[in-house]
C-alpha cells in the first residue's frame, strides 16, 4: 500500500510532518496518492471525502473534517506534492466572488443609538440565500473582501426592524501566536490538542449607513453569549476562548475594549512565509476574550474536556 513511486514523487519536496495536526509524512502522503488513483468520479470533493475518512480526519464533536481536508489537499497540491483534477467549480480562492442572485439591503441610514435599535437580534447563516447574503455583503463592503473560512466556523447577520445592519464570522484560531501562547501558558503539544477550543472573529462588518453608537461592543457581547451552544450543537463542543487581530494602523479596536477583550500584544508583521526580519505584512493588535471562567486550565488540560 505504501509504495515506493509516492515517496519517488516527492523527492525533492518538503512533506509536512502533520497534515490536520495529525502525523503525516511519507507515508501519509503514499495513501493519499492512492486515494487520488482511486477516486471513481475524480473530482476533488471525492477525493476529499476518501482522504478524510481513511485517516478518520474528525473533529472534537465526531464528525468528518470535509472542508479541512479539501484545504490540506489543495496545500499539497500547490507544494507539487500531488495533483488535483481542475476544480469543477471555483472556490474563490484568489478570485473575486461570483455574485448570486440575491436581496442586498437597501441603502437606508441609521443614526440613533444602539439602545433605540428595536428587535436587535443575531441570525445564524443558514442556507444558500443567507450564505450568499453574508457572502456578497463581505466582498462588496469589507476592506479586505471576502474570503471563504475553512474547518468549524460560525456567521451571523445582525438586524433588527430597520433590517439588516451587518454580518460578523468566527473561524478557526491561529495556529501559534507568542502573545497569545504566552498569555495561555501552553506548550507545544497541548497547543495542538486544544487550539480547537478558540474561535477567531474572522469578520465583523457594521454597513457603512449604519452609525449606532455602541452596536458594536453590543454585537460582540450578544456574540459571547451565542457561540458557546451554537458550536455545541453543532460541532459537537464549546470553545472557551474567542481571539482576534485587529490591523494597528487601520482601527484602534475599542468596540473590542467596550466589550471587555483583552489586548495582550501584537502580531510581528511576518506573516505565514515571512522570512525577514521587518515586517511583510500589517501589525495587528492581538485581543482575547474568555467564554469560560476556568478557560486557562481547560486550555492546559492534557486530559479530554
């Protein structure tokens, strides 16, 4: 099963070690050549699916990692490690988003405070017209656009009876920040254990019609309060810590400070394939919110929460 022509093929390349963090190697890389052989329909969605499952790539709650398994692949492929079919579709990765038929809000100013807002509410995104919704308003108002999240994450709309006033989503957390490390207490190994229990604020958008003073320290409060039983109901779990990285130059993060985050420093400005020593990309600030009172230990347990 594990032949030599997988480890031949990547010869000259660097295979990572872990893949979902999970022991890869050779011979991980050997079984997914054999599982893009042996794909019937060979598209990557299949391809994905096989992966995941031969080696039980499952979230804390149980369930089958699908999207993150198509984004290890797809980080696999772009190494020259293996060869994926053309996508039948495009994932958006460094395209611009393709704009489905959908009802934008109208352009309708608000301007009284978040007190006044009545029926202010948050509304997980379900379904394609909501998706496509939470989707286009990132790409068409966010400065940074919009971008598809990988592995467990939650979006929301936010409205009230004016109608819809912003979108918000939360993903997976960084993969190793000093601050936040520190500010932990963690090493290594429990970091890859736990780091599915922080969620990072991928995404927050208030329309830019909308001026309500406060609603967004208000949002990021009513989002605390959501996100521990929507990821138990969904995933399986509840994370206990939210984080996010806000650009220093570009806000000053005080919706953040309102709601009680905690700044704990700030990021290097390096970026994943940084090498050099000055900054190749925006320092952000690094803020942190505990979902749970206990969040430190739990964080640092070695045994099953």
């Amino acid at each position: 099963m594990f032949g030599m022509t997988a480890i031949k093929l990547s010869h000259d390349k660097e295979i990572p070690e872990k893949l979902l963090g999970k022991p890869f190697g050779k011979q991980g890389l050997s079984v997914v050549l054999e599982e893009v052989h042996n794909a019937k329909s060979h598209n990557r969605s299949e391809i994905a699916r096989r992966v995941c499952k031969r080696f039980e790539w499952k979230s804390p709650g149980g369930k089958y990692q699908f999207m993150s398994a198509r984004v290890a692949l797809l980080r696999l492929h772009r190494a020259g490690l293996i060869e994926l079919p053309p996508p039948i579709k495009s994932n958006g990765n460094g395209k611009k988003l393709k704009h489905h038929a959908v009802s934008l809000p109208e352009i309708n100013p608000v301007e009284i405070s978040v007190e006044k807002l009545h029926g202010l509410k948050l509304q997980r995104v379900q379904g394609t017209e909501q998706s496509s919704l939470y989707n286009s308003l990132m790409d068409l108002y966010h400065y940074l656009g919009y971008t598809p999240m990988a592995g467990a994450q939650i979006r929301y709309l936010f409205t009230c009876d004016h109608g819809v006033l912003g979108a918000i989503g939360f993903g997976a957390s960084a993969w190793k920040i000093a601050p936040r490390d520190f500010f932990i207490g963690w090493d290594m190994l429990i970091r890859e254990k736990n780091l599915h229990l922080i969620v990072n604020n991928s995404r927050f958008l208030i329309l830019p019609w909308i001026h309500s003073p406060n609603l967004a320290s208000k949002i990021l409060s009513m989002c605390a309060k959501r996100i521990p039983k929507d990821f138990l109901d969904i995933y399986g779990y509840s994370p206990v810590l939210l984080e996010t990285f806000v650009e220093k130059e570009r806000f000053r993060g005080s919706c953040y400070r309102a709601a009680n985050w905690l700044h704990v420093g700030e990021t290097q400005g390096r970026g994943k394939k940084h090498n050099r020593k000055d900054p190749g990309v925006p320092i952000k600030d690094i803020w942190l919110y505990p979902l749970h009172p206990d969040f430190r230990n739990i964080l640092q347990s070695r045994g099953d929460k």
